[in-house]
C-alpha cells in the first residue's frame, strides 16, 4: 500500500501536519513518499498510488498559488483516491471555498474524493498565538487526525461544503497571489540588525531572497509564505505594506503537540470576537470524536 503526500509550506505548519500524517500511515504499513513544493520541485508521477493527500496552507480564503502551479502540471488516473488536509490560523466560513480548484480539476479526472479536513494552526502573521491557545490547537489537532484515519479506513468522505458567495468572495480576494510580488517593492532589512546570516535566502521557497555584497536582496517572485520574515533571529527584515501584521516567532510545534492540554480551555462558549469562530470548529471535533470513541470501544 502507497501514498503520496504533496504539500505546500510557508512557515512550516504543513510541513509538520503532513510529517504527523506520515506517521499515521506508516505506523499502518504504508509506503510514504512526500513531495515537498517549491521553484525546484520536479513534477511528481502520481500512478501507483492507493491514496494522494494534498496539503497547504490557506492563504487569503484560497489555495497558494505555487501550490496551484505545480498542481496543474500532475495528471491523475480515473478512479484515483484522494484527499485535502489544509490548514489556517482561523476557521472563517470563506475558507471553505478554498479547494474549489483542486475538487473541480480531480471530478474532471474522474479521481475518487477520500474527504477534506481543516486544521487549526497559530499564524505566520495577524499576531502571535497564546500558548495555552495552541496548545488546546494541537489537541483538536490530534483527534481530528483521529477522525481522518477512521475515515479513511471506513471509508467514509466527509465534504466541507463551500457556498457560491464563498467562492465568488474567494475569487476576489484571490487577486492576492500578485500581492506579494507587489509588496515586495517595499520589502527593507534593518542594516543595524541584520548579521547576513543568509538564513532568508537559503530558506525562501520560491529563491526569490538573495544575499549579495553583504547585502539582502528581494525579487519580485514572493508568495508571502512570510517565512523570510517570521523566522529571522534579528527581526531585522520589514515586510512593506504589512509590517503591522508581522509576527516573528518560532513556535515549537513538536513540543506543543506532545504537551498536555491547558488546565483551562483557551477556547470556551462564551469567547467573543476573532476567537468566536473556534466554538463550532472545536465542539464539531469534539462530537465525532466522541462518537468514534464510542464506536470503537
């Protein structure tokens, strides 16, 4: 048994879901292979495979755009098995038009729909997340990947069903995937901070980062996965038009994952505001895992 896991990461949340998924499906005899995306990635051979997982990061209700570049090149057999796990910062109704494209194209291929899934993970930008917020994260996170593999091996395909003003909400805001070509006009390095570690050019997924003279260099090829910014030791790069949402912050996602849950619920029925749309998300989690608790028992 084979699957392929193909993925696009930013700040490396996807990265880390796809190795926790890879796990799950070697712990069950599978052969893994993985297909990491970035401006060198060769176009993967998708025949062979029981299951495909796409994976990526929600950016601005829509599918990154290089993940949807090299998506377009794959071809697919009839009657391949597939299945999405995305991740975002929020769980906002518009998300859910997200995959719209990638479900569009494998219906036309005559490919077989496995389920979606999104998970909840802390953002590379807007502000930094509490703690004891990711933590009670994770934990959702991890009986949704529960959730998945019982799924999966029952075979059963749960939809994340979008609306037309979704899409068409979607659509606009996708205009975004120039955005980041435009804003890095704006991009600047803080010379008194930066120590030309090289860390951002050796990291940029699209080598769009140089380090040249002893100076850092932008081009006009970014994807504002933010992974310049948010990982740089300095705090020394400015991210243009969106410096006021910048975060800089390495979260140890590993140890955060492996940790107890808070003694308190970060998220309760009475949060309020940007916080409000995780009661839903967190209690439709909670309920199908307690019924496939009870299911297995």
């Amino acid at each position: 048994m084979k699957v392929l896991l193909i993925y696009y990461t930013g700040t490396y949340n996807t990265r880390f879901l796809t190795d926790r998924l890879a796990e799950r499906f070697e712990n069950m005899n599978y052969s893994v292979d993985k297909a990491e995306i970035n401006s060198e990635a060769p176009t993967v051979q998708t025949d062979g495979y029981d299951y495909i997982g796409f994976g990526y990061p929600i950016y601005g209700f829509n599918t990154p755009h290089p993940f949807m570049e090299y998506f377009k090149k794959l071809r697919f057999a009839r009657g391949q098995k597939y299945f999405i796990y995305k991740n975002s910062g929020e769980t906002f109704a518009m998300n859910n038009a997200s995959s719209r494209k990638i479900l569009r194209k494998m219906d036309r291929a005559g490919a077989r729909f496995c389920g979606e899934y999104h998970f909840v993970m802390p953002y590379n930008i807007h502000f930094e997340f509490d703690e004891n917020f990711i933590k009670q994260i994770m934990c959702e996170d991890k009986k949704l990947l529960d959730i998945m593999f019982y799924n999966l091996s029952g075979k059963i395909a749960p939809e994340i069903k979008s609306k037309l003003i979704y899409n068409v909400g979607a659509f606009f805001v996708g205009i975004q995937s120039i955005g980041g070509n435009v804003n890095s006009f704006f991009y600047r390095v803080d010379k008194d901070k930066c120590n030309r570690c090289g860390l951002c050019a050796k990291n940029c997924p699209r080598k769009n980062v140089s380090l040249k003279d002893g100076k850092v260099r932008f081009g006009h090829s970014c994807d504002m996965c933010m992974r310049c910014s948010f990982y740089c030791p300095q705090k020394a790069i400015k991210i243009g038009f969106l410096q006021g949402w910048q975060v800089n912050k390495y979260y140890d996602l590993e140890k955060l994952w492996n940790s107890a849950a808070p003694a308190e619920p970060y998220i309760t029925e009475n949060s309020s505001g940007f916080y409000k749309c995780f009661i839903k998300t967190f209690n439709d989690i909670d309920m199908r895992y307690s019924q496939i608790s009870a299911e297995t028992k």
